[in-house]
C-alpha cells in the first residue's frame, strides 16, 4: 500500500485522517482510490476535467508530480504521496 499525507486543512474531508493508505500503479490511481474512500477529497484534488487541482500540490517521495508524469507518474508500494494545498495571500 501507498501512504498518502493529508494535510491539516484537508483532514476533515479525509475523516480526520493524517495519513491514508491506497493501492494502485499511478499517482492517478492512488489518488482515485483516495477519493473513493473519501469523496469530499474530490474537489480539492481534481478539476472539473479530471486533471489534478490547480490549487493542490501532490508529492511523489518528495518530488513534484508536475515534473514527474502528473497522474501517470509510476508508484511503488512503499512510496509515499503527499498532498499540499497551494497558498495565496498579500495585499
């Protein structure tokens, strides 16, 4: 199983959870399966298209997932991905 962070701002769609563990060969996968357990997730991760937020952020072991395949990005069984919303501000 994949681990999947969730961050503080999205626990409550995630029932409470800190972190989730999901099965899958993608980080499209892991995240379909994320959301299947935890529908509220669905808009703070995917658009409208099906294609990743562009307000969330998704971590492959560290990496930007933009930069690595986005949802067709290879996931290993212990890999873990970290979701984190973008954050605006100023004035």
């Amino acid at each position: 199983m994949t681990a999947v962070r969730i961050p503080p701002v999205l626990r409550a769609q995630a029932g409470g959870a800190k972190e989730l563990s999901a099965s899958g060969g993608t980080v499209g996968e892991i995240l379909s399966a994320v959301v299947e357990q935890h529908p509220g997730l669905r808009e703070q991760i995917f658009a409208t298209d099906g294609s990743l937020h562009r307000f969330v952020n998704v971590y492959l072991n560290g990496r930007d997932v933009r930069y690595e395949g986005e949802l067709a990005a290879p996931v290993a069984e212990h890999d873990t991905v970290i979701l984190l919303p973008a954050m605006a501000g100023g004035n």
